[in-house]
C-alpha cells in the first residue's frame, strides 16, 4: 500500500514564499463586507483591507510576515513539525491534507526568528488557510519551541493569532496545548522578556484562552472576533440575547481585554514602537 505520507506536500519556504497560497486560480475575490468582487492583486497591494469598504480581509502567513518583518530577515524554525493524527480520527487525514493543498503550509501555524526595523524577535502567525489556524499537537510543540527559544536568546516574542480554537481531531492531546504553551509564555514572562500579540480574525476556543491572552501587550485588528465560545454557543446556552457587536475587538477594547486596536496600515509602526520601548538595551 503506497503511504499518503507521499502525497504530503513538503514544507519548502521557497515554495510558498511570494504568492497567495491557493488562490492563483482565483484573481478576484468577493468582499464578504460589500459584496463587491475585487482584483486580489488590488487587495493584495491594500494590505487585505477592502478599499471599498474596509473589510479585513485574512492574510496568509506569508503575507504577514512579509507585512511586518525586514525583508529577507525571515529565518523559518521547525518547518518539518506536522501533526500525525494519533487517534486516528475519521477522515483527518484527508483533511491535513487539503489543507496542506489549500493553504501552502504544512501546519496551522509559521514559526521563526526576524526583525522588526532590524530589531530581532520571535515571531509566530496562525495560518488562516490550515483549517483555520486550529491548535493541534503541533500548532503548539511549535510555538512552544518559539517561546523556549526565544528565552534563551532572550529576544521578545511578536505573535499573529487567528483559530477556530483546538483542533477537535486531536481531542485531549489538543486541548493540553493550552497548558504547554502557557507554560513556555510564562517562563520566558519571568525571565523579564516582552511578548506582544496581535489578535486577528478570528482569535478564539483554546488560543484565545490561553496564549492569545497571555501576552503583555495585546492589540486587535479592527472588527476581528475574539472570544471563546462563539456567540451562538452563548446565547443557547444562557437564552440570552447578546448586545450588538458583542466580542469583536471594538467590543473587547471597550471591555478591557484588548489595549489598543491596530489598523493594518500603522501596524508596523506600532509593533516597531512597542518592540523597541520593551528592548531595554537591546535597541
Ligand atoms: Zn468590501
């Protein structure tokens, strides 16, 4: 019997660097905001930001870092960590599958070493195209490892969250990501070092309950859910009706849990700011 593994596309940074993982059959993209149908190289050229009607659009991994970090300072880490479905869960191999297809990535998350205006930090962003930037065994061995060795450089930690939450295929195993992850975000927190996050769409289930919350500083991009369960879940659980626009980030600033929002277009300049404010005499 010939193993899939044969057919798992190989995480090669060159493969996927410089295009939209995807969506090379597709040039126009429809804006859930408007409705509107965009050219994706328009969209691509404003920062995934609807020119039209300011809808945030979700960015690739790739895009992001291309986004914020130095050109060519991008230096990838555990490319090769990939879950391995250990209880064999109907069907999940198919999946990771596509969604290695789908989205370029080998994993729903892309960990490594850059630079911020040449600023050195570690640096995670969650994968909106592997099956929505769910946290499985890997999603968090990886960031894990992020967090460990950003201790022992001592750099700060820049992260991107966007998850539907805990990988249901992986059951306990996923769900224990929380408390390893929370553990390396602790231990590099007591060793005095920064780590800063920005919350995208949607940040929540178990990365919003644990690393998405744990950082120092917390920023959100405009109009982004964030939350735990979903507002659905709430309102037929507690038969309550929730208030109008309840858990996205405007919501969640006025409520504390966010410090700031941070339009895409003065992202960089944020980050950098705050980067360099937490360097002590690194910068
Ligand atoms: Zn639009």
């Amino acid at each position: 019997m010939i193993s899939k593994d044969l057919f798992r596309r190989p995480n090669l940074p060159l493969e996927s660097v410089g295009r939209e993982p995807g969506r090379d059959a597709q040039p126009e993209v429809k804006c859930p905001g408007c409705s509107r149908s965009l050219p994706q190289d328009e969209l691509a050229g404003n920062l995934h930001v609807c020119p039209r009607c300011r809808h945030y659009h979700k960015m690739s991994a790739r895009a992001r870092i291309a986004m914020m970090l130095d050109e060519g300072s991008f230096e990838e880490l555990d490319a090769a960590v990939v879950s391995r479905d250990p209880l064999r869960f109907p069907d999940y191999r198919r999946k990771l599958d596509e969604a290695a297809l789908q989205s370029g990535e080998a994993e729903g998350v892309v960990t490594g070493l850059g630079r911020v205006d040449g600023l050195r930090c570690g640096f995670f962003v969650m994968e909106p195209g592997f099956m929505m930037g769910s946290m499985g065994a890997a999603v968090g061995e990886k960031i894990t490892r992020l967090f460990e060795r950003a201790l022992r450089e001592r750099l700060p930690v820049l992260g991107y969250t966007l998850s539907g939450g805990a990988r249901v295929q992986e059951g306990i195993l996923s769900l224990m990501q929380m408390a390893k992850v929370s553990g390396a975000v602790r231990a590099h927190s007591d060793a005095g070092l920064f780590y800063l996050a920005v919350l995208c769409d949607p940040t929540t289930g178990g990365v919003a309950a644990s690393f998405a919350m744990q950082a120092d500083i917390i920023l959100a991009e405009p109009g982004a859910l964030i939350g735990f369960a979903g507002p659905r879940v709430i309102e037929q659980t507690t038969r309550q009706t929730l208030p109008e626009g309840f858990q996205r980030a405007e919501f969640q600033l006025a409520h504390g849990f966010v410090g700031r929002l941070s339009p895409r277009e003065s992202q960089r300049a944020l980050v950098s700011l705050l980067l360099r404010m937490h360097a002590g005499g690194a910068a």
